[in-house]
C-alpha cells in the first residue's frame, strides 16, 4: 500500500481584528443593519420630498422619468424606484447624486422665489 501524507496547510495569519493575544471583536451586524435601513429610508423620503405627487406611481414615474433623462445609459424603471421607495434595495450612488442635486436645486430656486 502506498500511503501518501497529507499536505500540510497552514492558514495564513489572521490580523484585522484580533489583539496580541488573540482576541478577536466581532462586528456588529445589527448596527451596520440598522445604519444601512436608516440610509434607505432617508432616501426614499428624499424622494418622495424632490417628486412630490399623490401617489406612489406617480413619484415612481417622476423620479424613473428624470433619472433616464439624466443618465440615458442606465436604466432606471418606475420598479426599481418603488423598491426604492419602499426600502426594498439599496439605491445606487450615482441615482442618489442626481437626485440630492437636483433637490438642491430646486430648493435655491425655491428660496429665490420666496425672496
């Protein structure tokens, strides 16, 4: 019989988050969870606040409208906003630069406006 050793394998050294002694933290999901829900839902009310309109759809469509007209080589549907819009994804960051500058925007004109 031919009997073959086992190769040795040594895992490489593991620094990012253990002290000298070997303890490790852990990171804390629930706060990273909670801090990307608080993103999402800041964004969806930005939305809501830049497109303002009766309906759900209806923002949908405004924001989906202005983001393709915006950026014609990425698509964006009335979908992709609702889920937006609903917390359901993340939005991109390039979706979210148009969008807070175009508030912005609207919101000097706004101040102009009012004087």
């Amino acid at each position: 019989m031919n009997h073959h050793a086992a190769p040795s394998f040594e895992a490489p050294p593991f620094h990012s988050a253990c002290d000298q002694y070997g303890a490790c933290s852990m990171k804390n999901l629930s706060q990273q969870k909670a801090s990307a829900d608080a993103e999402r839902k800041g964004m969806a009310e930005l939305i809501w606040r830049t497109f303002r309109a009766p309906s759900q759809a209806e923002v949908a469509r405004r924001t989906a409208d202005y983001l393709r007209d915006e950026v014609p080589d990425r698509t964006v549907t009335e979908r992709t906003v609702i889920n937006w819009l609903q917390c359901r994804h993340d939005m991109p960051h390039w979706a979210a630069r148009r969008i807070q500058s175009y508030a912005e925007a609207v919101e000097r004109l706004a101040r102009r406006i009012e004087g």
